[in-house]
C-alpha cells in the first residue's frame, strides 16, 4: 500500500502540522505542486497538493476546497512565509467543513523535501512489493511440484482469500480458502457453491482473448477470473476472491499462479508426440515423427546414472533410458552429441556410438556400451572410434595385464640394462643395428645382452609373437600407476 497522509505528517524532518482533522487512513499516491485557481484537470486523485496559496482570495477558498474535495485529493500542504504568512482562515475553515485535511508546510521546508520524502516511501513500498511477490513466486513454484492441488491452497494462503480451480465446465477441480479454524468447513461450502454463480461469467470469459480475465464484485468478495491454457479454449478457469480488491503486487502473485497452471496443463500436450511414438515402436512401426531426433543419431552409454538425468533435465531433444547395471542410455542427435557427452562426463564415464539411423539403434547401444567400457578404465568419454586408437592396451584389463607383464619380465627384473635393451630391440622390431644406434652402443653389445635377455626369458626373440608379448609387457609396466594404454604409452 502506497504511504497514509498520517505517515507523511509525522516524519520529523519535515515539520508538518495539522489544521483540520486528520484522514489518517487516506493513501498518498503522489505529490502535486500547483498554483493554479483550478489544478484538478491534471490530479487523478489520492495526491498531496502543495501550494503557496498565490491565487487564493478570502471568496474563492470555498469553491477551491471543494473542487480538490471532490477529486479525491489526500490532503492540501499550503506552504506558509511566501505568499501568505499565516493560512488565511477562510481556508482552514473551508477545509474543516469539507473534510479535507489541511496541513500547514514551515517556510523553510520547500515543497521538493516533501515530494522526495514521499518518492521514498513509495520506492520503499514497491520494493517490498516486488520482495512479496518474489518470495510468493518461489513458494507457489515449490507447491506446483507437488500438483495443482497444493498450488490452489499456497495461492489462497497469500492472498488471504479463496481460490477455485474450475474445468472448463465450471466444476470444481480443487478449492481452498485461507480461513483456518471451525469455521473452515463452512467457509469452504459457501465458496464452492460461489462457483455455481460464477458459471455464466466464466462461459462469457472463454469467448474472449485467451489473456482475458474477468473481475467481479459482490456483497461479500471481489472475485477475479482468468482462463488457463495457451492454445484453444481454456482448459481451465482460476478464480479468487477477497475481502478488497487485488493490490498490484496480488496481481502479480496472481499472474504467477496462472502461468505455472499453465505448464502443468499444457505439459501432457509436450508428451503426447513421445507416447504416439512410443506405440508406433512397440506396433513394429518405424520409428519417426517429432518426438524423435532426427537422424542421424548417437547412442552414449553414461556410467553417471541418475545424476546425468539430473543433468539433461528436460532437454527433448535427448532420450534417456536407465539400463539394468546402473548406467543410462542416451539417444541424441548427431549434432549436439559433443556438448550432451560433455554434460554427461561431470558425472562420470560416457561411452559414445559411432553415428547410426534409426533402424540400428540396438547396433549403436552395443558400440556405446563397448566405449564405456574402455572409458570406465580412464575415467573419460569415449567415442566407439577412438578405441582403435586406444590400441590393444586400451581394452585390457589393467589388473590382468599387469600381472601378465611383471610375470613374464620377472626374470630381467634386477638388471635395468637388460630391460632397456630390450624395450629398444622389440621398438625395432628385432632390427638390431637400428635398436644399437637408438642406445648409442655397438652392436655387438646389443646382440650379447639380447641373447642373455633370451636365455633368462626361455623365449626365442626371432619369433614375432614372442615380440609382441614382450611389447605388451613392456608398455604395461611403462604405463607405471598411470592408466594402462595412456597417450604417449
């Protein structure tokens, strides 16, 4: 509520005095400075008019009163030292017989303190305004969470009235009132009978603009009215009703609880597309239609389970699906596949297939299960095409092959020359002049180690397969307590 003329009296700053009765319930909505005989053509009421009385004369302070009377003015500040010295007492008497108050502004207030002053409080009144309604969007959004239902009863509670919730038809869906106590029940009834009467204003509001609403006024409530829904009829119809008319900022708590019945009306019509289609799959339909993504597509494999469906949210341009061990299939377009995988990895490994139709979705979920399974061992996101590049150590499994590995080297163990030469004959594929140039040694020296090498290991190193086992071998102990297959290993 805008500032009372009692509450812009009594700020000491100003040293405002009253003449006449004070109207201390009347709101001042704005400040008016005016000399002229006749100033109401450009009050709209509920102003603080302030003058210095530069036209008025002993004849004219009745009819001058009177006018801001009847326009509805708060209250009249005649400021005193300028023109007059003192308020000329046919004002203060006029004043007190048209019920106008009268205050007297000292000469060395000027009449920019007061409009600031009262600027102020109405900054401070909007700001809680806008603080209320904030604070009431935030709990008519929790109590929408938990269905309509709720949603009528918070509205009803912060608008200290009644709420209906009506279908198209005018029957009742849900109705509460903000009266608690033994008189709820009754309280209750009255306003669900209140719907019956509401009926042909409701039939009149659904002809209209969809953004129409209706406001009403009885001898026992002001009620308004507002369709629900975007497309069509309304699907359905809010109605509340107050003790006094709706505030702004009521209003807008209003508006707030409209748009979120919105959502949730409009909400089956978004899964519509996605049950149809669902149908057409299990009919062996070819899948299609817009609750699909377009072809082509990808298929991840997400080891983050439910907090990457926490993560996508209700983007519909993915479809998630739980599987049996804990991860969560996605299927998503071609296109937005980088920026969904990167999502999905804040909360885990992702596994990616290789771009697919939609006739071969089961091929892609098998390709994105294999990526995860390498991804799982690097903590990463995988695309099924980079496992060739992860080589062969990228599908081991680390604790095999490293048991592998330090078996089959356990005999060169204590001699790191050994090792290192090695490493470099089977790097050159058993070239033994290239191997020695690679270890700054002649090749004689290399050819005695490799042939020690041999006899300790019990394996012919002419064999290529006995080369790759080694090769094996040694990039799995290279790896160290880094994952096995790093880059670089």
């Amino acid at each position: 509520m805008p500032p009372t003329l009692a509450e812009v009296a009594s700020l000491p700053q100003l040293g405002l005095r009253a003449l006449t009765e004070m109207r201390a319930d009347l709101p001042v909505r704005w400040v008016a400075v005016s000399e002229l005989e006749d100033p109401t053509p450009f009050l709209e009421g509920g102003e603080l008019v302030l003058t210095t009385g530069m036209r008025l004369t002993p004849g004219n302070a009745v009819p001058y009163v009177a006018r801001l009377a009847g326009r509805g003015v708060s209250g009249l500040g005649f400021g005193v030292g300028v023109i007059h010295q003192v308020i000329p007492p046919e004002l203060v008497d006029a004043a007190r017989d048209q019920g106008l108050t009268l205050l007297e502004v000292p000469r060395p207030v000027p009449f920019i303190a007061i409009g600031k002053a009262v600027s102020r409080l109405l900054a401070a009144e909007w700001y809680e305004d806008d603080t209320r309604a904030f604070q009431a969007q935030r709990e008519l959004t929790r109590a929408a969470l938990r269905g309509p239902g709720p949603l009528v009863t918070r509205l009803a509670r912060e608008l200290d009235g009644w709420v209906l919730l009506l279908d198209p038809s005018g029957e009742v869906r849900h109705a509460a009132v903000a009266a608690e106590g033994p008189g709820r029940a009754a309280e209750l009834a009255r306003v669900r009978r209140r719907a019956a009467e509401l009926v042909p204003d409701l039939a009149r509001l659904a002809q209209e603009s969809r953004t129409a609403s209706i406001t009403l006024s009885g001898k026992d409530d002001h009620v308004v009215a507002q369709g629900i829904g975007v497309s069509g009829h309304p699907r359905a119809f809010l109605a509340v009703g107050t003790a006094e008319r709706l505030p702004r900022v009521a209003h807008t708590i209003v508006g707030s609880a409209v748009a979120l019945l919105t959502l949730q009306s409009e909400s089956p019509r978004t899964t519509r597309d996605l049950r149809s289609a669902l149908a057409g799959v299990l009919l062996g339909l070819p899948p299609g239609g817009p609750a699909f993504p377009a072809a082509p597509v990808r298929v991840l494999a997400c080891a983050g389970g439910a907090a990457v469906l926490d993560a996508l949210g209700d983007d519909d341009r993915c479809l998630p699906v739980p599987l049996p061990d804990g991860a969560v299939a996605v299927i998503v377009p071609a296109g937005a596949a980088e920026r969904v995988m990167a999502l999905a990895h804040e909360s885990g490994p992702v596994g990616a297939s290789e771009p697919s139709g939609l006739d071969d979705l089961g091929q892609a979920l098998h390709q994105a299960r294999q990526a995860l399974a390498a991804a799982r061992r690097h903590r990463a996101a995988l695309r099924y095409s980079d496992l060739p590049g992860q080589g062969l150590l990228g599908i081991l499994d680390p604790a095999l092959a490293r048991g592998f590995a330090e078996t089959l080297l356990a005999p060169l163990a204590a001699d790191e020359t050994l090792i290192t030469s090695l490493r470099a004959y089977v790097a050159a594929n058993g070239q033994g002049e290239t191997a020695a140039r690679a270890l700054g040694v002649h090749r004689h020296t290399l050819r005695s180690r490799i042939q020690k090498a041999a006899r300790l290991l019990g394996r012919d190193l002419d064999d290529p397969a006995v080369r790759a086992e080694l090769w094996t071998a040694l990039a799995v102990t290279a790896s160290g307590t880094e994952p096995i297959g790093h880059p670089g290993h």
